[in-house]
C-alpha cells in the first residue's frame, strides 16, 4: 500500500488552480507593468495593470480545467499565449510600450 500523492488527494483542476495563482504573483515581483506607465496617458494606471495581471493569475485554472490538447506540457504554454494575447495588445497599442 503506498500513501496517497497530493494529486490524489486534491483535485487535478484545484491543484492547477493553486499553483496558478501562486506562481501567477512571481512575474509581478520581477517586471511590469508599473501604474505610471499608463498614468501619463491619462488612464487610471492601478486598473490597467491588472489587464496583464489578471490572464497571468488565471493560467493555472485554464491548465486544469480544459482538456485539450492532453499533455499539460502542450496547454500550458497554448493557454498562457491565449491568455496573455489581449495584454500584448494593449502592450502594443500604449506609445513607448511593445516592440521597440
């Protein structure tokens, strides 16, 4: 009888759900983007960020709530690009923000 694994004992899609809200903080610590970059233009810069904060924070519950493709590996980074596709477009719409 070997003891039960945390996967076992937690369900698949809480378990993502955890860790991609967990993990999902560690890029807000590390870069951008700061409120001030949106507060020049004249846009309620503490509310912008969290258009990327918030697909960043969900990519955990995206992983363990779809099916598709099966291999987590494979929806994990399909996912996060997905999810993170309309702050890259808000990114590339704000002057000196984007590609440069």
């Amino acid at each position: 009888m070997s003891l039960p694994t945390l996967r076992d004992r937690v369900p698949y899609p809480l378990l993502c759900a955890l860790l991609g809200l967990g993990l999902g903080w560690l890029p807000m610590l590390v870069h951008g983007p700061i409120p001030e970059k949106f507060n020049v233009l004249y846009i309620r810069g503490s509310i912008a960020i969290w258009a990327f904060y918030a697909p960043r924070l969900s990519i955990g519950l995206l992983v363990g709530v779809s099916v598709w493709p099966r291999p987590w590996w494979l929806r994990g980074p399909l996912l996060g690009a997905l999810a993170m596709l309309s702050p890259s477009l808000l990114a590339l719409a704000t002057p000196r923000c984007g590609i440069t």
